[in-house]
C-alpha cells in the first residue's frame, strides 16, 4: 500500500505548490482511500493524474471545509458518472447528522425530481467515536483529538492510528498541542504525521512547530510535519524531526526489521520539490 500527500498546507495556503492536506491511501485492489476531502481536492487529485473516478472510499476526519469541502464535489461527479458506484465514507457517527444536516444538505439536499439524503450519494459507514473500521483488511482506530474549545464545548477532530505492512502510522488530522493525551499514540507508533502551524501568530487549536519541539527527541524522531502554512519554513530536519511532507511526497512501508531500522522505512520515494 503507498500513502500520498495530495496536499500538505494549512486551511488556507496559498503555496502555489500545495494544497489542503489531504491524503490518499492506494490499496493493492483498485481501492483507495481518501483521507479527508477539502475544497482543493479537485485539483489535487488532477495534478497526481486522479480524478472522481478514482474515489472508492472516504474517511472524514472533522466538518471543515479543508476536510469536507469536496464532498459536494465527489458526490454529485459520482451520482452522475455512470462509471462510478457510491463511494463508501467512513466518519465518526457523531459527525453524521451535522455533516449532512449542517454542512451538505444545503447545495444536495434537491436534485431533479426528487430529494436527496447522505445517502443518496455516498455508503455511510458510521464508525464509533473510539472505534475502528477496517479497510481493505486493515484496522483503523479512531483517536480523537482536542482541536477547539468553543464557549459551550470541545470540537474534536479524529485522527487514526493503524498499521501498513508492519509499520504502526499515527496520523493525527487537526489538533491542540495535547501531548498528555496523545502520549500513548506518540509512543507506540513507528511514524507520525503530526499537524503543524508555522505562523508567528498562533492561533491555538492547531500544534504549533515551537510547542513540538518541547517534544522528546525520540518522539521528534519518528514525526513527519504537515498542514503548515504558506512561507518560509525552519529547519525541521535540523531540529530531530524527519521534515515536512511536501505535496506529492508518497510513502510506502517495509516489514521492519529492528527498531533501529525502522526510520530508514519511510523515505518518501517521491519528492514533488
Ligand atoms: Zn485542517
Ligand atoms: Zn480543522
């Protein structure tokens, strides 16, 4: 299985050379996964020779629009491609109601003739909010996250924590520097793709580049960085992190050998930049 970046900027980059982050998951059957599905994911999926066609399955992570956004996208280009069968979309069934009721329904909710649903666009599979799902023989826990704390209550997002031909992946979506609670994921993992803002002004519900880097180095070691915004970038390399993903960059895993060994794993084999 290979693992691609179709983009690694924040909510609102504006890098001419990235997108929103969003990944694709490329099973060994003709399935893929889309991990999340912004408003940039038409043309992320274009720019690596993908499209509509290629969307089997979906995960969603949290309602913005950097994680939702092309869902009106992939779901109205699917119903009327006769090519396409409905995508499956894997989401926290907590998330369920709002995303259709409060996100979606508003441009979907009528199409010729007759009123639509979820439903009538994609397979929801509701997946508890602790729960996993399994994908093409694989397990996919959900580890919520702390990503805002309105007046009222916490907004989480949902990361995943699963595992690719032996090497166990932490991919934790939008989050709060929250290490107390995400200390076991930190540990136990092989690799982690750790959200990441870069601006000087922190906005505080994403992780900031100088709050991971109170980070033990042996997390640091293991942790690849990604939705950072537009401009320069420090050197995370530099730092003891394994650097930021670029749009593009793919990632396909080997059966470890040894600890030891298990860095030299995850070279990316693409490199967009
Ligand atoms: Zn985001
Ligand atoms: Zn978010």
């Amino acid at each position: 299985m290979k693992l691609t970046f179709l983009g690694s900027g924040s909510a609102f980059t504006l890098d001419p050379d990235n997108y929103q982050s969003n990944l694709i998951l490329t099973g060994d059957r003709g399935r893929n996964l889309l991990l999340d599905c912004g408003s940039d994911i038409r043309f992320a999926l274009r720019d690596v020779g993908l499209s509509h066609l290629d969307i089997t399955d979906i995960y969603i992570s949290h309602l913005h629009a950097d994680h939702v956004g092309g869902l009106e996208f992939i779901g109205f280009s699917t119903q009327f491609d006769p090519r396409c069968s409905k995508p499956q979309l894997y989401l926290p069934e907590s998330l369920v109601n709002d995303l259709w009721e409060n996100t979606l329904s508003g441009g979907m909710r009528s199409i010729q003739g007759r009123t639509a649903t979820l439903d009538t666009y994609f397979n929801p599979c509701p997946v508890p909010d602790r729960g996993t799902f399994v994908w093409e023989g694989k397990s996919f826990q959900l580890v919520p996250t702390v990503h805002i704390e309105d007046d009222r209550e916490a907004v989480e997002s949902y990361g995943l924590f699963f595992e690719l031909d032996g090497t166990k992946i932490f991919f934790t979506t939008d989050t709060q520097f929250c290490p107390d609670r995400l200390r076991t994921f930190y540990e136990k993992a092989d690799i982690i793709f750790h959200d990441c803002e870069t601006t000087p002004y922190k906005s505080t519900v994403h992780s900031h580049y100088d709050e991971l880097l109170s980070l033990p180095a042996s997390i640091r070691r293991k942790m690849w960085l990604y939705h950072y915004q537009t401009g320069p970038l420090p050197d995370a390399r530099q730092d003891g992190f394994l650097g930021f993903v670029r749009r593009g960059q793919q990632f396909q895993f080997a059966e470890r050998t040894s600890p030891v060994a298990a860095v030299g794993c995850f070279a990316p084999i693409q490199n967009s930049s």
